[in-house]
C-alpha cells in the first residue's frame, strides 16, 4: 500500500525557476551570457576608434540605422537597450536576491579564516556592484552626455576623447574594465556550471575561454583610454 | 541467594512456530498458517521499531508500506548513520548468476556447517531462500551494484566459499544497501507513516500483562525520558561486541536495548558466540577507542608471518627468510592462510602469547605482500587492494607496498543474542528482535557476507509476513498510556537508574571502566577461553561493578545533552551482560565456531564440539528481578540466571567435524 | 605531542557560545584527532569540567558523523574524514582551532555537535525510487550499461556528513542534493521519477534555509569522499530540463 508522497502542484516553467536557488542561478547565468555577447560586440566596435574619427562617427550613425527600412529609426538600437536592461535587471536582482539568501545561510563566520576560492570568485559580488555603478556614470558620461561637460551630441569620437582626457575619467573606467574581467573570468565558466553545459572532458576548454574571453575584454576595452592617453587616440 | 554460577536448568525453551514437513516448504506453509491483518484495520496497528540499520531500516519501510504505522527509533543523528553502514566486503544470494553449481540449498547447508552446527535448520533455509529476492529488491531500490560490462551484475567469491555468490558494491557494500533501506524509510516518513525520532535512546521495554507495549526513550538532546505504546516492539539494535571496549563496532553502539529486554523477561541465547576477525590493524596505544577492520580478502595473496625467535626487535626486512616463521602454512599445509576466521585469529593469538608478536605491544603479526608483489607486480596487487592498502598508510602511516601490514584479530561480530522463534518472536510476547540483534541464523560462527543478507531477509521478509500473525491474534489491547503502573514504574526504573549515576560523582571516567571491563573480557573471555579464566572473569566482573557504582564520575545533568551520561549507563548494562557471556562460555564446555575452550580440543588442536551434550541452544532467563533500586541491584552479584535449553536438529545437514590440517 | 586547542563551547542551542583554550600534552602522533579529543574530555570528566560534546561513531570515516571544522577546514588538513585524521597531521606545539559546521541549515545543538536533520528531510521529498517490498522484478531483468552503474555508485558514495555545507561561503547543500539527484537519475530504476525526484528535492533543500550555489567548489575540495564538482552541474541540468517538461 504505497501512498502518495507528493501533492500534485504543476507549478509553471518560469514559476519553477525564478522560485529555486537552481532556477534564479540560470536566470543569472542566461542574461549574463546575452550581456557578455552584447559586450564582445561592444568592444569590438570600439576598436574602430584606431581607424579614426570619421570611421567611428560613421559606425556609431550606423549603428541607429540596423534593420531599415524593416525597422524604424534607432529602433533596433532601443530594443537592444530594452534587452539589456531586462539582462541587467535580471542579472542584479537574482544576485542581489541570492546574496541575501547565501549571507542569511551563514550567519556566523569560522574563526579560523583561510581562503582558497580563486580572487575572481570571492569578488563576484562587490564586482557586480562595481560594474552596476559604472553602468551607471557610462550611460550619464556617453549616452545620455549629462556628466560629460565637454560633450557634444553626436560626435561620439570627441566624446570619448573627452571621457579619457580626464584623471578620473581613465581612473574609473580602467578599475571597472579590471573588475568585468575578473567577473566573466569566474562568470563565464560559472554560467557554463549552471547551465549544466559543463562536462570532466571540458572543464580545461572553459576554464581556457573564460581566461581568453575576460582577457580579451580587458584589453580591448582598456585600450581605447591607453591610445587617449597616450596621444595614439586624440 | 545462590552463586552466579549455580545457575538453575528450566524447562526446555520450544520454538513452536516453525511447521513441520519439507525443508523447502516450510516458509510458505508459515506464511499460510499465520493470520493476517485486513489491509483496512493496519492503519490501527502502532508497531515500534528500535534501530535504523539493515534490519531495522527495511522493518520500519516494510511495514509502513503495508499500511502500519511506525514509531522507528535510533540514537544516531540520522537513521542514515546505522553500523550496517560499516559492512565492506558484500551480501550472499544463491542466485546461480554463474553457474558454478550454487543453489538454495548449498546456500543453507554452507551456512549451517559455517555456523559450526549450532543454528536452526527452519531458520537458516529460510534465509537462503529470501536471499534471492533480496537482491532483486535492492536493485529495484537502485542499489549500485558492482555490474560487468555487459550490464548484469557481478559477483565473487569470499570468505573461502567455493561458488561466487556474493554481491558487492566496491567495499562498501553495507553501505549502499543501507542507503537503500534508509531511502525507502525516508519514503514512508514523508508520507506520515512513519514517524522518525534520532536521538533517540530505548532505555527499557514496557511490559503489560505479559506483553510488550511500549519503550521508554531518552531524548538525547534534551535529555526528556518518555514513553512511546504500541501494539508490538521491533529490536533491531544491533550487536553487543563493545562489550570488548576494543572492537570494530561503532563508538555507540551498545546492548542497553537487549539487555533491558533480557530483564523484562525475553531469554538470552547463546551469549557468548561471538566473532573475532583475524584482519584488524592492531591497536597503537591505550588511548586506542575502536579497531578497524580490513577485508579478509587480503589473505588471498598475503602472506602471514612472525619472528621465529621471541622478541626479535629487527625491522621485518632485516630478517632473513630462514628466521621468519610462516606459522598458518607450516600448521595448516593444505589451506595455509586461508584458513576460517576463528584458526587465523587463534593462531595469531597463539604466536603473540608466545612472545612472537610483532609491533607496539606485540600484539601483531605480518601479513606480506612482498611475495605477491613480486609474482603480480605492484600495478596489480594495487589494483586488488589499492584501497586497503590506503585505508592502511592513513591509519598506520606506514606503506604496505615496502613495509609488511601488521594485523591482529579484533572482535567484529555477535552471533548470540535474543532468542527468538521461527516468527522472530521473543520469549515476551509481542516483542520481536531482528539482525544481529537476534540469535537465529549463524549459530556458532558466521560466515563471511552473510550478516547483511540476514538482516535484509529479517527486515524487508520475515518480520513484515510474521509480525501479522501476531497482531491479527491479539487484535484489541487495551488503551496503554504513560499513567499504567507498568509504564510508570519502567519511567522511575530509568530515572532512578540516571540519578544514581549522576550522584556517584567518583574519581573515574566512564571509559575508565570500560577499557578495563573490555580487557579482562579479551583475556578470559576472547579468542580462546578457559574453565579456570572464566571462573576467574566471574569472580572479577562483579567487583569491577561494585567499583563502577562507588567511583563513577559523571558529569553534567541529566537534563541536556550529555554523552557521558549515554556511555555510563550503557556500561551499566555491559557489566551484566559481560557476566553471562562468561557463564554461557563456562557452561558450554566444548568448541565450537567462534567459541574456544582450550580444554575441548582435538589432537591437533582444533576445535572438538561435542554434539551429543551441547547440540542446543542455550537460551538463559534473567535471574534478578527488575524492581530493585538500580544501583543496589546492579553493584551486588546477580541472582543466578536460569538456562532453558532449545534441542538442535538436524534433519538435513549432518554434523561432521571440522579439520583443515 | 603538547597542543593548545581552541574549541567551541556552546551549552545548548541558544546560549551564546565562544571559542575556549585547552592545553593538551601527551598526545602520539599515532592517535586519531577524536582520540586526542577523548583525551582532552578525560581530563575535563575528572578535574570536574563538562567535556567536549562531538558526534562520533563509526570512526572508519563512513558513517558520516564526525563533524569538526578543523583550522578553518572541514574535516582538517587531509582529504578525509575527522575520524581518519591522524595527529600525525599537525606539530608538535601547534594551536588547533575546532569549530562546529557553521550553517543556518545546520543549527549547533552542543559545542561541536550540530543538526544535520535537514539533509533527512531533503532526502525524504524525493532521494528514493519508489520501489515497495516484494515489488521488485527479477535482478537482471534490466541492464544497467556499466558508465551508468559506475556514475551512480561514485555519487552514492556520500556519506551524509555536511562537510559540503560547512565548507561552502554560502551555506548551500547543492552538492549533497546532487549527489542523490545523479546517483538515482542515472539509472534506470530511477527514471519513472527523475523530473520530480530533482524538482522536489531543490525545493526542500532551498525551504531548508540553505543558501544557493556560487560555483566556488569548496564543496567538492572539502568532501572526504571526493564527490566530483560535476555533480552540482548535471542536477542543474536535470532542474532545468524537469523544469521544462513539468512533472
């Protein structure tokens, strides 16, 4: 006489993952990877300012023209905000959820202190909350242009120029470019954990992207103010 | 009142649930026989089941999925934790997966002439037969068994049995199988049907008019005594190899739950077989608390040595070939060191009293692999034994690739226990003892893989299809509650038995007398015994429990968590208990099994059973009564117990005498 | 060997509790740690002091009891059990600091001892195969491929200990949970109830009070029966893919 152990919930997919631990880990691990995705197209695009001025002018323009005449003017641009904006949002309350839940599960701290986790992945979380306030300045320093007092609408090379001729400005900038690298160094791999794409005979290959890609990141990104400051970029 | 020893023959203990007529049929003509409980009235039915291990785990599942309800009881953090656990080397089924000429009834006939011609036909046939399906439950449970490459199971041989019929995961075979009772225990509790309650300690049975109703349990956490009722009490605590101090039993472990059903009445039986191992590592001091257990596997290509001259303090490898003394293959030609359990460890033992023994203390002996290593190469004795041979370096620091093992027999296993009849019923109605907690199925000496498959077939088969019988004939108790006097007078029993020995406060710790107490049980009472050391043992025992009851310190309350309040009142019950070991082992003046007396042996030192005059199991009835304050009680010397004996026969197997010259 | 020991005392679950020093002398390098503990309670039992309160059983490092977070490692230094380290790990002098398992899930009952029942309770939603007595088919009527019944025995191999909880920043059971998860989904036997075997039991493991994994694998360096990090990433996927499909 077995009896029934379980009540007969059907919870929804979303309900499901957004209610666990598991579930809230892949809503961190999915958006993260559609903002790391977004970001290696960012960076690259960056690149373009070595080829000068009109060459970057010209691609930042284009960039509000994608999918014309299909879609309206700027449109793609706004729904790729809208799309990174649903990732951040995503990302930031299940790690700030999370947070609050990993904290509350160990209340009382050993005594005895020893570290062995990697730099990268006990800095998960201040990392984030670095990047989310450097987000934060980018947007208001070269989108919206409200904290760039030497901006101009429209001339995104200046713009950034500007951006990099000040102390603070390069000083921000290349603090946050070293946190996102050691993010997606944990991050990326993490993500891969989470989303169970891990395997033993794999485990080295993402160990490997995941150096490659918060290297490549780093570096991309954090040439740009180096050539301002340097005079290569002016 | 009379000499402990001036014990009182009554009158012959019958089991009278075993049917008659073929060996084969027995168990089914059981099962017919015996009444059932509609489906419908066993929500009813409350059965207590004390102990999480093999027996107890699978007991407690079992009878939930038939519809019972379930108290299940266990001292451990977790039902998980039980000794079973412990069991390396695997589980005996006659399923024939091999071919190799195995059937049910090999399977009995090897256990019964295993068990030295000192258990049950009814009961060991039995067990062959379940053992079967025993297997086809764990694998349905999702047992890891070990498998071949072609997807079926695995199986090999051990303990010197000639068919491969033993199932293994790894060396951890007690273990997988105890996850997979504990999984299906886990089952009911979610689903209301059992109701769990870890740490947990039965401190005594609750007798009502004649039958058990109910326990009382200590809650070690808080330390609150209460009483839990039920129409019938499970005992599927275990062993009573801590007796020894020194054992490869776990630290907890302990015979309170027996013990205090042996004095409510429930017959003892054959006390003093017990098992010792020949392949622990050896202790490394006094501060030693367990002994560890490594397979007798090893002996298969291991070679067992001494020193031929006493005391020779020189490295084993500066000692030449000519000097070493392969004493098992120069005694035993035809098996050399493969030998049954109960010769190697005597003969180890034989060699150390000598003052041949090797080590701290000299209580070892070599087991080399010097000679396999160089026949096999290191690659392959690695592949056999890498994970003993680790299990080895971590405990001993010392390599065994380079250096030779060092081992000495420690006790391992208790094949006495409570009497039970064909049903698993003890002598108080209602209360049921299962797995090594009973005396059944292994007689005088238990062979090797078999004590899983024994509380297996108790737990998952016997009890659930006998247990019935019982209940359906005594279908409406009365109302128990904790106000009956029985119940009443059990709590103050216990409370009382508590306070005396927090009141003591003396000058020696709990484990004091039990280190003590085990030493003297190891002299007189372990591998060989002797008229004059268990005499010697009897006078000793009682003075060790007077001395235990004037000096005892324990600390702390009553009223908390308090361990060492736990061990002191288990030592209490060993010092009884200790005492009818060695009256059982005086008693029986023969060999046999694991039972040594160096007066019954043959010309060449075996051991010489003599059947026509100890052919029965001896089933002893405590001789005190239970109603004396605890401490008064328990310091003086017992009231002399009372030996009912079973008659042996034997039908199908006959008994022949062992040699292995 | 003479050591000083910090250890934490703790009357009962609500009295504060605070690390206090010991010294011990006379200890071989040949004792287990718990028998060097024993030592320290046998003095503390006869100079009048309550001893030290620790689980302990087996002391063959498989039942799973002890549980001593040894200078800030679970189980101490070696990749073991608590009862299968030797003092031989440690020096002459050394200060040793023994802590209970430190998780909200995991609530110290006394001193060392701590309360694991919430790892009985994760295995009650759904570490089974519902497979009732007497129901089971004949052994070999399924075969299981060999990868299968090897990747199920490695993860059955958990011995319940918590060292996973202890070790982790994060207080979680993940690796517990998954070791389950994957030793009954990768049979056979447990498909019929894989989706809801691994939807369930997340559940309770996060109703438990648990905290959520971070992929810092402290978990799978602490565990003394060498539960592979893997673990964790195949019940993420079997939780995504019962997700999906439902129950």
């Amino acid at each position: 006489m077995a009896l029934d152990t379980r009540t007969d919930r059907r919870p929804s997919f979303t309900g499901l993952l957004w209610h666990s631990t598991v579930g809230k880990k892949t809503a961190m691990a999915v958006s993260g990877i559609v903002m790391l995705l977004y970001l290696v197209v960012h960076m690259l695009g960056n690149l373009k300012i070595f080829f000068g001025a009109a060459d970057f002018d010209a691609y930042a323009a284009w960039l509000r023209t994608i999918g014309e005449p299909f879609l309206h003017h700027e449109w793609f641009l706004w729904i790729a905000r809208v799309v990174l904006l649903a990732a951040v949002l995503t990302h930031a309350v299940a790690a700030y959820q999370l947070s609050r839940r990993d904290i509350a599960a160990r209340p009382m701290k050993y005594s005895h202190k020893r570290h062995r986790a990697s730099y990268a992945t006990r800095t998960m979380r201040w990392g984030g909350v670095i990047l989310g306030l450097f987000l934060v300045w980018h947007i208001l320093d070269l989108t919206t242009l409200t904290v760039n007092p030497r901006a101009a609408s429209g001339h995104p090379y200046a713009n950034v120029v500007a951006t990099f001729s000040t102390w603070y400005g390069n000083v921000v900038y290349i603090v946050a470019m070293l946190a996102l690298g050691l993010h997606i160094r944990h991050g990326f791999w993490s993500a891969a954990q989470t989303l169970g794409a891990n395997r033993p005979g794999r485990d080295r290959v993402l160990k490997t992207t995941a150096n490659l890609l918060a290297l490549l990141l780093t570096v991309g990104f954090v040439s740009v103010p180096v050539a301002v400051m340097t005079g290569l970029v002016s | 009142m009379t000499a402990y020893t001036d014990y009182p023959t009554g009158a012959p203990v019958v089991d009278t649930k075993a049917p008659e007529g073929p060996i084969a049929e027995r168990w089914d003509t059981r099962r017919f026989e015996a009444k059932l409980v509609n489906p419908a009235n066993r929500r009813k039915h409350t059965v207590i089941v004390v102990g999480t291990g093999l027996a107890g785990g699978a007991a407690g599942a079992t009878l939930a999925e038939q519809g019972y309800h379930v108290e299940q009881f266990c001292y451990q953090d977790s039902p998980r934790r039980a000794h079973s656990i412990a069991a390396q080397g695997g589980i005996n089924a006659a399923k024939n997966y091999r071919n190799d000429g195995d059937s049910i009834h090999r399977l009995f006939y090897d256990t019964v002439k295993g068990g030295d011609f000192r258990a049950r036909e009814s009961n060991v046939h039995r067990l062959a037969q379940i053992s079967v399906e025993i297997i086809d439950q764990c694998v349905a449970q999702g047992v890891p068994f070990a498998r071949e490459y072609g997807g079926l199971l695995d199986t090999r041989s051990f303990g010197g049995v000639q068919v491969s019929r033993t199932f293994y995961a790894r060396g951890q075979t007690g273990q997988q199988l105890l996850l997979g009772a504990y999984q299906a225990l886990s089952r009911q509790t979610a689903a209301g049907n059992v109701n769990l309650h870890a740490r947990t300690e039965m401190l005594d049975v609750i007798v009502v008019d004649g039958r058990a109703r109910g326990i009382v349990a200590r809650d070690l956490v808080t330390g609150r005594i209460d009483t839990y009722f039920a129409d019938a009490v499970v005992l599927a605590s275990g062993g009573y190899g801590n007796v020894f101090y020194l054992s490869t039993n776990a630290m907890n472990s302990n015979a309170t739950a027996v013990w205090r059903a042996h004095r409510r009445g429930a017959y003892f039986a054959n006390p003093c077989f017990t098992q010792i191992h020949p392949t622990c590592i050896p202790r490394t001091g006094d501060h030693q608390s367990k002994l560890t257990l490594m397979s007798e596997s090893l002996r298969n290509d291991g070679r067992i040595w001494v020193p031929k001259a006493k005391g020779d303090a020189r490295s084993p490898k500066d000692i030449p070939e000519d000097e070493r003394d392969y004493y098992l293959e120069r005694i035993y030609p035809a098996f050399g060191n493969l030998v049954p359990r109960d010769i190697a460890s005597r003969a180890a033992k034989n060699v150390c009293d000598e003052g041949r023994g090797v080590g701290p203390g000299g209580q070892g002996v070599y087991l080399d692999f010097a000679d396999a290593i160089a026949r096999m190469g290191k690659a392959k004795v690695e592949e056999k034994y890498g994970n003993l041979f680790d299990m080895y370096a971590r405990i001993t620091a010392e390599n065994p690739y380079e250096v030779p093992m060092r081992i000495y027999p420690a006790v391992h296993y208790t094949m006495g226990g409570l009497w039970v009849d064909y049903d698993l019923q003890t002598t108080v109605p209602g209360l049921f003892a299962i797995g090594e907690a009973n005396f059944s199925d292994h007689g005088a000496n238990r062979l090797g893989a078999s004590a899983l498959m024994q509380g297996l077939a108790d737990g998952y088969f016997v009890l659930p299809s006998t247990i019935n019988d019982y209940l359906a004939r005594n279908p409406h108790h009365d109302e128990v509650d904790a106000g009956h006097p029985a119940a009443v007078a059990a709590v103050r029993e216990t409370d009382e038995r508590l306070a005396a020995l927090l009141a003591v406060d003396g000058d020696r710790t709990p484990d004091s007398f039990h280190r003590e107490l085990g030493e003297l049980m190891w002299e007189y009472c372990g591998m060989a015994r002797t008229e004059e050391g268990l005499r010697k043992a009897l006078d000793r025992i009682p003075q060790i429990r007077e001395e235990f009851w004037r000096r005892i310190k324990v600390p702390g309350t009553g009223e908390e968590f308090n361990q060492s309040l736990e061990k002191a009142n288990r030592i209490v019950d060993y010092l009884e208990l200790a005492e009818l070991m060695c009256l059982d082992a005086l008693h029986r003046a023969e060999s046999c099994g694991g039972h040594f007396r160096e007066e019954s042996q043959t010309p060449d030192g075996e051991a010489a059973r003599h059947d026509e005059e100890f052919s029965y199991v001896a089933a002893w009835e405590h001789g005190g009564s239970g109603g004396r304050p605890p401490g008064e009680h328990s310091a003086g010397t017992g009231a002399a117990p009372t030996l009912h004996k079973e008659d042996l026969v034997f039908e199908y197997v006959h008994p022949t005498q062992r040699s292995y010259a | 060997m003479r050591l000083t020991l910090r250890v934490w005392r703790q009357q009962n679950p609500d009295a504060p509790g605070a690390m206090a020093t010991y010294d011990v002398d006379g200890i071989s390098s040949d004792m287990s740690f718990l028998e060097m503990l024993d030592t320290l309670n046998e003095k503390l039992i006869l100079a009048g002091d309550d001893p030290v309160a620790f689980d302990h059983d087996c002391r063959e490092g498989i039942c799973g009891a002890c549980s001593l977070v040894i200078n800030g490692d679970a189980h101490g230094p070696e990749r073991t059990t608590t009862c299968q380290l030797h003092m031989r790990s440690f020096k002459d002098g050394d200060t040793i600091d023994v802590e209970p398992w430190r998780a909200a899930a995991f609530p110290v009952v006394k001193d060392l001892v701590v309360d694991r029942s919430a790892f009985d309770r994760i295995i009650q939603s759904g570490g089974y195969i519902t497979a009732p007595t007497g129901a089971a088919p004949e052994a070999h009527a399924t075969a299981v491929p060999k990868p299968a019944a090897d990747t199920a025995f490695e993860h059955a191999e958990c011995i319940g200990c918590g060292a996973c909880v202890a070790a982790c920043p994060n207080g979680s059971a993940m690796l517990f949970t998954s070791a389950k998860v994957v030793h009954l989904n990768s049979l056979p036997q447990g498909a019929p109830e894989r989706e809801s075997r691994v939807l369930d039991m997340v559940g309770r493991m996060d109703a438990e009070g648990f905290g959520g994994c971070t992929n810092t694998g402290e978990c799978a360096t602490a565990c003394p029966k060498g539960i592979p990090l893997f673990s964790i990433t195949t019940m993420n996927r079997e939780f995504v893919r019962a997700a999906r499909k439902g129950r």
